[in-house]
C-alpha cells in the first residue's frame, strides 16, 4: 500500500476508530500496555492513531508516539489534552519507515496492528530495532496470516480490498521477523478467534 492511500484510508477511519476497528482489538492493546507497564523508561508507540493506548499507560514511563496520519494523531492530541496525560511527553508526525529519534534510545517500542498496513514493514521493523536500546523490547501486536482453516480462506478474500480496509488481511509474520539483533522472546496467540498476535522480540545486549 502507498503512503498516500494509508493517509486517505485512515482520514476516513479516524471519526469512527475508536468504536468500530479500534474496539474490536481492545484486548492486544491491552496486553501490550500490561508487559509495557510493568518494564521501566522510555517507550515509542509508531503508529499511535487515536491513541486509545495512551490513557493506560503507567506514568513511571515516558510515552513518545508517533503516525503518519495527522488525522488520526489530531484524536491522540485531542485524548493527551483532555485527560491531562503528562506522560505522553510527544506525539510527532513521522513516517515510521525513517524514525527520527537516535540509535539506542527507547526502552520499548511497540507497533499495534501497524506491520500489515505500512508499506514496506522489513524497513520499519529494522528501524524499530535500530531505535531500541540494546537488551530493550520490540513488541508487535498484529493479525497474521493463517495457512489453512475458515479463516485461511476469509482473509484470502479480503486480500485485494487492502486499499479500501488500511491493512492486508494476508500478512506473513516472516516479513517481521529477523531484524538485525532481534531475537523472538515470546509469541502468543489471543481472541477474538486467535486472530491476533503478541510477538516480543528482544534486541541482543
Ligand atoms: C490500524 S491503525 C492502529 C492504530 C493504533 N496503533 C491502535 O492500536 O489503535 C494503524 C495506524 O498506523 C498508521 N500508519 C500507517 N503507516 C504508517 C507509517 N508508515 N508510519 C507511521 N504510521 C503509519 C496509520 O496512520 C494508523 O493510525
């Protein structure tokens, strides 16, 4: 998917995110702030959207979030201000592919069901590592693609519609996998029907 249609796609989505996609993958979002919350210091969020995660983030931490979508980002300022979230220290305009931030500097960063709708997600992953101290957490919660089943069959229907949808209903988790220094720590499967995913992956000391 191009650049372009992401932000077309997701100027469309941010009025209705929060109640439509957004609720429906309410249970990885929590999951990921469950492990984030219990781990020390800087964390970046690429692909923030809304930014339903922000208000559950502990504040020992130091939250950074980023998104390419300005319409999106506008509803994370919009939750930051009116819940007077101290802790969110930024939310920056960034395409994720060239992270603006230096080698080594996040304790944690975290992509939620951003790796199937960013083009070129090898390039965002090796930046993610780039940015992640050494010894910190990479963690990508996602749907990936199934190789048999219904659901095999579903997302193989829906494959085409990427433009329309935001995101590819058929991503192969090898495409996130492997990134300089990124070793898998942990792998899970969850519901709704174990469509989703949480993938921890450690950046080597
Ligand atoms: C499905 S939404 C997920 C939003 C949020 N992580 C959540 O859990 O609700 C995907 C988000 O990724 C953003 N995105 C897509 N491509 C991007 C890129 N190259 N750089 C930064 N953000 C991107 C979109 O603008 C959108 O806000």
């Amino acid at each position: 998917m191009e650049i372009s249609a992401v932000k077309n796609s997701y100027k469309r989505w941010a009025p209705v995110y929060d109640k439509t996609f957004g609720a429906i993958t309410r249970i990885g979002r929590r999951k990921a702030v469950e492990y984030i919350n219990a781990h020390q210091g800087r964390v970046l969020e690429i692909g923030v959207g809304t930014g339903l995660s922000l208000p559950h983030y502990k504040t020992h931490l130091e939250i950074t979030g980023i998104d390419v979508s300005s319409d999106m980002l506008d509803k994370a300022r919009e939750k930051v201000a009116d819940l007077k979230l101290q802790h969110v220290v930024e939310l920056r305009e960034m395409d994720a592919r060239f992270l603006d931030f230096p080698d080594n500097h996040f304790d944690t960063v975290v992509a939620m069901y951003l790796v199937s709708v960013v083009p070129e997600p090898e390039k965002v992953v090796a930046e993610m590592a780039r940015v992640c101290k050494p010894g910190g957490s990479v963690l990508i919660i996602n749907h990936f693609k199934r190789e048999k089943g219904v659901l095999a069959i579903f997302e193989r229907i829906f494959a085409p519609l990427s433009n329309v949808l935001g995101w590819h209903s058929d991503f192969d988790m090898n495409r996130v996998l492997g990134a300089n220094k990124l070793e898998v720590a942990e792998r899970k499967s969850f519901p709704p029907l174990k469509m989703f995913t949480f993938l921890l992956q450690k950046k080597a000391s």
